[in-house]
C-alpha cells in the first residue's frame, strides 16, 4: 500500500529542504508561509513567498532532479506531505504518453529563468492576473480537499472504521435467503454511515480498494460460516453462499486472485460457495486478461457473477468467452419493467440468454411485488432489492437466516426495509 501522507509542522525559521538535496517529498501549506529561495550568480535571490495552499517541492518528485532551490519557513508553519511513493504509485499507472508530457513540460520550466517569473505579473494585465490566480486557487482548494479524504480513508481504514453489511439475494422459487451480497459502509466518527458512492471511487483511485477489498473477502468468508451454522435444518435448496465485489484494480492485480485463494483456504469455506463479482465494464476493459483472471478463479473452485449486466455495448459478444456462472441482470431495467415495456423485453431477454448458456440470473433493483410475478413468468429465479431487504448488519440478518424467513415475511416487515440507517 502506499506510503501515507501526513501533516507536519515546521518552526519560523527552519529549513524544509536545501538546494541541491534529491527529492524525497512535496508539500501543501495549511497554515504559515515559506520563502523559497536559490543562489544566482553566487547572490541569494527570493524566488517566491508562499502561503496558505500554495504547492512546493513537487518538481523534483517527477523528473528524479535535485531541489533547485531552498525551502524555509518564515513563520510558524503546517504542511501537508506528499511522500514520494504516493506521486510515483500514480505515475507508474498514468498513460506513458502522459508521463513524457510531464517531464518535457517541467524540463523547460527548469530551463526557464527565474526572472521570467518576476517579469510575468508585468506582462499580465490585472484582470488576466486575478482570473489565473483565482483558478490556481480553487485548483489548489480542489487537490486539498481531495488529498484530506484519502487521508481519511486511510486513517478509518487503520481505525476500523469500515464495516461489512449484507443484503439478501432470495430465491423467487422457494421464497428462502439463497445467498447474500457483502457491502462496505463507511462507519464515520462525525456522519455515521457513509455510502461507498462518496469514497469507493476514490479508494479506487489511490489504491485503498486492494488492502480493503482483501479485509472485506476475509470478514465475508468468517460472516458466512456463521451464516451457514445458524440456518435451521431441514431448509430447502443449495447452501448458502456469499457474493463479493472487485473492483478492476483489484480484479486485473495478478496478486490479488491469488490472495483471494488463500483466504478463502485459510477461512475454511468451501470455495463453491463463494462468488466473485465483477461488472460488465470491466470485462470490456481489457477481455484479454479478463478471460486470464476468470480461469485462474474457477481453478480456485470460486463462482464468478457479473453485476450491472445489460449495460455494456459488448456483452452479447464476448459472454461465451467468459465461464461465467451468474448474470446479475442491471437494476435500471429490473425497476423500470412495471411502466416500460422495452425494459421487460431486455429482462425476458437476458434470462433467456443466460438459460441457454446455463447461467443462473439474479434480478437486482426489485422495489415492487408485481416484478417479482413478472420475473417469475420469464424464469427467473432470483431476485434481490429493497422489496426485500436493505443492507443490514451481521447481527440483523443472523435472526432471518436462523429462522427460515420466507419473502413473503421480508415484504410484510417494515422494520427489515429500514435495516440501513
């Protein structure tokens, strides 16, 4: 994972980093401000006066050059430190394109002369110079922002502060809790529940889903043998498994499958009882090394579902490349069959196609009874929603599964719909 940044102080006075010395962060000021200065011609000339949001030290972070100058602190001063793992994690996954334009663009701003700089306020007339400031700012405001939520994932992350919640997936045929679908929430000191809509994508971005998605699969795999000791006997159909998402990050990590296996090992759960989740825009990423990832899984013994399914432009094409076991038909068309008949057809169709490739067809997004008699005329057989269920905690669903709840019992209960806080 990579190196955390954190926020340091440094006292009026002393010195951030000197002319000359390799790079080895950059920084952000939250407080204080910071003369930068540089020797030319032998005399010590001010270059800049920094203040609060202001960015410094990031050249030599990207083109591995030495400091050009001399950072020191005029005033009591707090930083933000951008470590030089976090800034080369990023650039080994940008475009190589990209890459090259930026050590091209900060090769000529090293070759520029610092008088240039002074000179550019002269040559700027003053509505030109406000408009450039202004949106330096609310970049800088916007980078900011951004860099003290990742700060937080992470410091909720070493808090254990995340928690898995879990959803029932029903079988429309025998009304039983087939299976169960882990979400992560965001169990927030200030907001309580946060929803993986405000932070998954930014976990995605900076890494955090792979260590994160490697705690969820080992939570999920205790949760479910606990789930599987507390059903009732003589309950009816397959065993009760567990769905897990990936994300593409972690799903295309040549390391993370293989991780995947070990927990599911170590935890003692029979591998055929855990599916793993992929959505449809991943396998159009790059089918390649889908195809690759998706064979080393089923060699695991491991069930492979794909969420969202309907809303790529290829799936049609490329579903018989896939050993896919479950198609998780896309919600958009599942909540709109009721009032839009080209919506029904797409379901009736999925299921269809996925009977003739001997796949299982799981109907998200069910929020009204008559959906679940349309989806069982086109033979559906599972469905999952918040007609059911919303996402709940271990120690609210345990009480469903030891009991046997039927769906009928899940619809008439109003306190499982507002499970979710």
């Amino acid at each position: 994972m990579t190196t955390q940044n954190f926020k340091k102080t440094f006292r009026s006075g002393s010195i951030i980093f000197r002319e000359g010395e390799p790079g080895t962060a950059a920084y952000i000021i939250e407080k204080g401000m910071v003369e930068i200065a540089a020797l030319q011609r032998g005399e010590r000339r001010v270059m800049a006066l920094l203040t609060e949001g202001e960015i410094f030290g990031e050249m030599a972070l990207i083109d591995d050059g030495l400091r050009s100058a001399t950072a020191t602190a005029v005033q009591d001063t707090e930083v933000l430190v951008i470590n030089r793992e976090y800034v080369r994690d990023r650039l080994d996954g940008t475009d190589p394109l990209l890459k090259l334009f930026l050590h091209v663009i900060l090769k000529r701003l090293r070759e520029l002369d610092t008088d240039d700089r002074r000179s550019q306020s002269e040559r700027n007339p003053d509505g030109e110079r406000h408009r450039d400031r202004q949106q330096a700012w609310d970049s800088r405001d916007y980078v900011l922002t951004q860099l003290r939520f990742q700060q937080d994932l992470l410091n909720a992350f070493e808090r254990r502060e995340f928690r898995p919640y879990y959803q029932a997936i029903v079988s429309l045929e025998t009304g039983e809790i087939a299976g169960l679908e882990v979400l992560i929430r965001w169990n927030h000191p200030v907001r309580g529940l946060v929803s993986p809509d405000e932070f998954i994508g930014v976990m995605e971005e900076t890494g955090l889903i792979v260590p994160i998605g490697l705690w969820i699969f080992e939570e999920a795999c205790q949760a479910l043998l606990r789930f599987q000791e507390s059903l009732p006997h003589g309950r009816k159909g397959p065993p009760l498994y567990m769905s897990i998402n990936t994300s593409s990050r972690q799903f295309l990590d040549q390391n993370f499958i293989g991780r995947i296996g070990s927990v599911v090992y170590d935890s003692g759960v029979d591998p055929r009882h855990v599916v793993v989740e992929i959505t449809e825009r991943v396998l159009m990423q790059d089918p390649d090394r889908a195809a690759i990832a998706l064979d080393k899984l089923k060699e695991l013994g491991l069930r492979v579902a794909v969420d969202d399914f309907g809303t790529g432009y290829s799936s049609l094409n490329y579903l018989h490349r896939f050993p896919i076991d479950v198609l998780k038909v896309d919600r958009s068309f599942v909540s709109s069959m009721l009032l839009n008949r080209k919506s029904q057809g797409i379901v009736r169709a999925l299921t269809e196609l996925a009977q003739i490739n001997h796949m299982e067809v799981i109907a998200e997004g069910i929020d009204h009874r008559d959906q679940i008699n349309l989806l069982q005329d086109y033979g559906c057989r599972y469905g999952q929603g918040f007609l059911f269920t919303r996402p709940m905690s271990e120690a609210q669903m345990s009480p469903l599964l030891r009991t046997g709840t039927h769906w009928h019992e899940l619809i008439a209960s109003p306190v499982l719909l507002k499970a979710e806080p």
